[in-house]
C-alpha cells in the first residue's frame, strides 16, 4: 500500500536505537518527522541529521518527534549518533520495508553504475496519524527549516481548531 497525503499511514513496525520501537500508532497524539537518508557518516547525511540536532529543540517545543531512517544496521546508528551527539533516535531499515512502504528506494547512478539508493525524502505526519506533507529528492540545506514551519503550521491549526 502506498503512502498518500492525507491519509493514514499504513502498519509498520520498526525498531530505532535505545530500544526504541516504532510503528505507526507508537506515537499518536504528536507530529512525526520521518526522514529518510542514504547512509551514516556520510557528508550530506551528516549535516542533514546536525541540522535536525540543531533545531531539535525547536521541534520538541511545537510538539514533534523526530526518527532518521536509513538502512544501516544498529551498530552503525549507535556510532552515527552518538559521534554527532543527536537526540533523536535512528530507525534500522535493514529490509528495506519502510523505505519501500515510503517508496524512497531509487535507481541511482553512482561512479557510472547503476546502484539501488535511497532518495533523501522527509514525511510529515501528524497528530492523527494522517500524513500532512512530504518532501521528496531534496536538497538539503534549508530543509529542516522548511520542514519546522511546517510542524510550526498544523500546531497552530491544531490549536485554532480545538
């Protein structure tokens, strides 16, 4: 089953670092930033998850949780975060099932091979477990502040509607 806006997102279950385990109703009640990336310790994975810690408290403040996916294994999340010191967890997609429920995983053409990647995307769900936004094939500077606002907006929609 695909993934729509303004929809719930289909069963999942995953598990991130600290022994944290995720799925799609493990956090009801909150906005969820799903972010998927290519690969621990990797230069433009790794500003995207410093950027993530730099506004951390920014997100916590509106409410949100944040999970960085990728398919690396534990080991590797377990030294990715604890190197860049992040305070969010790190999700183990080593089957690849959230990243093709999510359908980041992509052909790419690296050093002229083509390779199977994953498309650096961010999902947005939120409080009702409904999928709010998503950012796919992004850039990564400005992003996490595009993706603030908009955690920013369904508060402050949520809070007008109530």
């Amino acid at each position: 089953m695909a993934i729509v806006v303004n929809k719930p997102l289909p069963e999942f279950e995953a598990n991130a670092t600290n022994g944290v385990k995720v799925s799609n109703h493990s956090h009801s009640g909150q906005p969820v930033v799903l972010y998927f990336y290519p690969k621990d310790n990797t230069p433009g994975c790794t500003t995207e998850a410093m950027q993530f810690r730099d506004k951390f408290k920014d997100f916590t403040k509106a409410g949100a949780v944040i999970f960085g996916v990728s398919r690396d294994n534990m080991k590797s999340h377990d030294l990715f975060k604890e190197k860049l010191e992040l305070p969010f967890e790190l999700i183990a997609d080593t089957e690849e099932k959230m990243c093709h429920m999510f359908g980041v995983v992509k052909n790419k053409i690296m050093y002229g091979k083509k390779v199977k990647g994953i498309e650096r995307s961010t999902f947005l769900v939120g409080a009702d477990g409904l999928l709010k936004q998503e950012w796919r094939g992004l850039k990564v500077p400005g992003h996490v502040d595009e993706v603030l606002k908009a955690v920013k907006a369904i508060k402050k929609a949520a809070v007008t509607t109530v």
